[in-house]
C-alpha cells in the first residue's frame, strides 16, 4: 500500500504471504472487510482525510471497490479486480484486459453504472496498461 499525495495505491495479492492469500480467499467469498488487508487500507483512509482517490489493482482493486463507499473518497480506479458491486458506481472506473481471466468470470457482475474499460491483450498483470492514474 502507498500513498501519494490525495491518492492511495493498492497492490493485488503477494502470494508469498498467507495473510494475502486469506484476503484473496475472502474476496471469492464475498468478506474482504474482514481481511487484514482491507482493514489497513480502512485505517490509512482514515488516518489521512487528505486521500480522494483510491487505485487498486486485482486484490487492491477488490479492496478500492469497497473503499469507494467511504464520504471521504471521491474517486475509485480498479485494474482487473475480481469483486464488483453495485454501489457508489458513479465514482468507479473498472479497467480490465480483453483476454483477463478474471473479466471472463466476472463481467455479469460488473455495475452497469460504473465505467468499464477495456484495455489490450496481455492478461491478468499491469502490463499493458495504457492509462494508470
């Protein structure tokens, strides 16, 4: 997690820690709040009232899916993230690759108020990437 000015910035799963394997996990399970992952970006959030954008990407963009819901946050960017709902979409962009694993299984969840965008072929990484806020 990083922080730079008024925007925070959300990394996907590190699958060398097991704490963001259990995120991952709670994610599919519809319980990211729960994860310790979640609850650090809650507190950052609150720490610095500063932050009005969040940017995640994969696990990070699950949690910025939900940070979005937060009075404070103005902005939600999400790169291939796995968990949408259909909530504060107006302040949501969803980036994804067209060939995104994680797109495929999700796209008929996707809030059709939130902008979707659809990026180049390269698949589930940042590579890729035209536009990075």
């Amino acid at each position: 997690m990083l922080s730079k000015d008024t925007t925070l910035y959300i990394a996907g799963t590190d699958w060398t820690d097991p704490r963001d394997i259990d995120a991952n996990a709670r994610t599919y399970l519809g319980d990211i709040k729960t994860s310790y992952k979640y609850q650090d970006a809650l507190n950052h959030v609150l720490r610095y009232p500063q932050i009005k954008t969040v940017v995640g990407f994969s696990l990070g963009g699950s949690i910025a899916n939900e940070l979005a819901n937060q009075k404070s946050i103005s902005s939600v960017r999400m790169y291939n993230s796995p968990h949408i709902t259909k909530d504060s979409g107006d302040k949501k962009t969803i980036f994804y690759h067209e060939n995104d694993p994680i797109y495929g299984i999700f796209k008929k969840e996707i809030s059709p108020d939130s902008a979707v965008i659809l990026g180049t072929s390269y698949g589930h990484t940042m590579e890729g990437h035209q536009y990075i806020f």
